[in-house]
C-alpha cells in the first residue's frame, strides 16, 4: 500500500489521500487522528478500513467542492456513501462524492435561514426505493450525530433519491422522472376510479413496484412475456379497458409503444386495487 499519501484530513474518521495522481477517500475509525497533510498511509493504518476512489471524470469538481465546503460536511458525506456502499454490497457511480455532498451542504445552510423544501414524491420515493431510504434515515441520524444538526424528515427521500441513482448509475434528474410518472399514473388511476388509495397498503406497494420496473422495460425494450394475457382480457374487461388508458399516458410520458403484455399486467394490479376499496 506504499504510494499514498494524505492530502487533507477532514475528521478523526476520513481522510483525503493520493496515489499516482488519483484522488482516493480513505474512511474507518480513526484513520485521521493524528495525520496532517503529506503523512504517508502505512500497512497498519489501512487494517479494515475503506479506500473509495474518486474517478479521474469528477476529480476537478471534488477539489473546488473540498476547498469550498465545511470539512465536517464532506466528512459526514462520505460516511453515510461508504454506509451506503456497506448495505447495497456495492461500488456506487463516483459522481455521489460531489452530488450528495453538495445537496447535505445546501440542505443545512437550507436549515439555517429557515427554508424547508418539500420533496412533493417523498412517498413514491420511499415506496419505490425502500432499501435506500432506509440508508437515508441512518444517514440523518449520522448527520446529528457528527455535526449536530437535525435534518428535516423530508431529507430521506432527497438522500434516498442520490444513493439509487448512484447505484443505478443514472442522474438524479432521471430517476426523478421516473418517480413524476409513477406519481401522475397513481393519481390518475385514483381520478378514474374515484377512490384514494391507501399508501400504506400492499396493494399500492405492490402497483408502485411494478410500474418503477415497467417504465424501465417499456423504455429500454425489453418486453416481458404475459401468459395469462388472453384469460385478463377476457375475465378484467374493465380492469383491462383502464389499464389502457394509464399505458397511453405512460406512452405520451417515454414516447414508447407499450406492449399489451405490460398492459394486461397492469390490469391485474387495478383489479386488487378496485377488490380491496
């Protein structure tokens, strides 16, 4: 592990290292007590810590973003990524290191004049995503732990929001769509119906599972197969006759022709749905 060396210390928990010109955050209990700027990074320091690399593509933006932000900030940001990284099993895009960081820094100075922003599909997110908002809600308690401040709840579903896309390697931006869709669809599924479906159902959790995956299939073209299409024709007419209606609005939203597999899928969802009112 010769080669790196600490380029800034931000907390007794994660330090900032270099290695042949690549930029790496170096997190684990300690690992920054005592270290200052040019320290060398031994065998013994390393022992059940954790190197995460900040690609070559994001590596001009880390700089200003370590040069401009609280040290206690960036710190705690890292340690609910490598948090996140423990609890999915997996590398997340790099690009996480400046969008969440730059979102918990907004967020507190938010907090400080007195603005609290809405996420208006926190339920969505929480439904959709559930694992990474789990990740979320450990995460706000870190931050009052590390930095004492007390996010407002409404921060779970925004962090939750950058940890999936991380992990899907998508912008939050697109993940965000797909969350507005399946939002509209509920809603419009809810004026047809004329009901208000309850959140905390399996039914909706169900429907909100099977949307965020059909709008990704319907969008990259990888159709399913639906063997009980011609029975859901023939025994959900009305069921069917809706879901049609919902996939020309998911249509309009992708600009993509939606099988009548998916559609007959769907159908199934509205029939629990309309059992269940």
């Amino acid at each position: 592990m010769e080669g790196y060396v600490v380029t800034k210390v931000l907390s007794n928990n994660v330090v900032i290292t270099q290695k042949d010109d690549e930029i790496f955050v170096l997190i684990g209990k300690g690992i920054g007590f005592g270290k200052k700027k040019g320290d060398p990074i031994t065998e013994k320091d390393i022992i059940e810590q954790k190197f995460i690399q900040i690609k070559s593509e994001h590596a001009e933006n880390y700089n200003r973003l370590l040069n401009t932000v609280n040290e206690e900030i960036v710190a705690v940001s890292e340690e609910i990524i490598k948090l996140a990284v423990d609890r999915l099993g997996k590398e997340l895009n790099s690009h996480i290191h400046i969008g969440l960081t730059d979102h918990i820094n907004f967020a507190i100075a938010r907090l400080k004049e007195g603005i609290n922003i809405v996420n208006p599909f926190e339920m969505e997110i929480k439904t959709m995503y559930p694992t990474e908002y789990a990740i979320a809600e450990e995460a706000l308690d870190l931050i009052k732990k590390r930095i004492g401040v007390e996010l407002p709840e409404s921060e779970k579903s925004f962090i939750a929001l950058h940890i999936y896309s991380a992990r899907v390697n998508q912008t939050v931006g697109e993940t965000l769509r797909y969350t507005q869709i399946v939002k509209e669809v509920i809603e419009f599924i809810q004026k047809e119906l004329n009901i208000k479906i309850d959140e905390k159902s399996l039914d909706y959790i169900r429907l909100i599972s099977h949307l965020r995956y059909a709008l990704y299939r319907i969008e990259h073209d990888k159709p399913i197969k639906n063997i009980l299409l011609s029975s859901i024709k023939r025994q959900l007419k009305e069921e069917y006759k809706l879901s049609k209606k919902v996939c020309d609005l998911i249509q309009k939203k992708l600009d993509k022709k939606v099988p009548d597999d998916e559609i007959g899928y769907i159908a199934i969802h509205l029939s629990r749905i309309k059992s269940n009112v």
